[in-house]
C-alpha cells in the first residue's frame, strides 16, 4: 500500500483480479463504507493533479477518470469481498472473512 491507501487497479494487481474486479466488489459494499473513513474519491475536475500523478506512476488504469483510493479498513472490506465472489482462489484463515462469507452465504439462501 502506498502512504495514500490502495487504488483500484492496486487491489486488482495485488490479489491476482482482473481489470474491474476491485470496482464491482466495491460497488457491492458501498453502502456499507463511509467516504473519508474507508475510501476517498478523487474528482476528475478537482483532482487533476493528484490523478495525473497516479497515472504517471502506473497505480490508476490509463483510462480511469475518478480515481477511488480505499484506505486499509476500505481496502479489507473490499478484498473480503472479492474472496467471497464466484472463483475466489483460496479459502482464508481470516475468521472475519469466514464470518462475512457465512453472513454472504444466508442472505443468498433467504435465511
């Protein structure tokens, strides 16, 4: 992770995903994430710079246009996430992953 937290294409390089695989499972756990606590969005009229930044050393796609940085507590949730979706690579010794997959795992079922 850099100073600033894990951009997307971070969290999709760092755990073996695909392009995109960080922004769905983001999506799927946005209401359960709190802007400037888990995650920050840095908007293409106002963040230029800090954008052009990441760009220019390889941490955002080149075709991003707003950028979201997860920070750590962000960057767990979103992984957990990703370890629950179809294909996940391994199981996780993480018990908080084992409880979230079982929390998953009911609401799929009606429970």
């Amino acid at each position: 992770m850099a100073d600033d937290g894990y951009t997307l294409r971070e969290v999709d390089t760092r755990l073996g995903r695909p392009k995109g695989s960080a922004f769905r499972a983001f999506k799927r756990q946005r209401e359960a994430l709190r802007e400037n606590v888990d995650f920050r969005v840095l908007p293409a009229h106002t963040a230029k710079a800090e954008i052009e930044r990441l760009r220019a050393s390889g941490r955002i796609y080149r075709s991003s246009i707003n950028v979201i940085v997860l920070f750590e507590s962000g960057f767990e949730r979103v992984r957990a996430e990703l370890e629950l979706a179809p294909g996940a690579a391994q199981e996780s010794s993480d018990p908080s992953i084992s409880s979230a997959r079982r929390i998953r795992s009911a609401r799929y079922r009606g429970a």
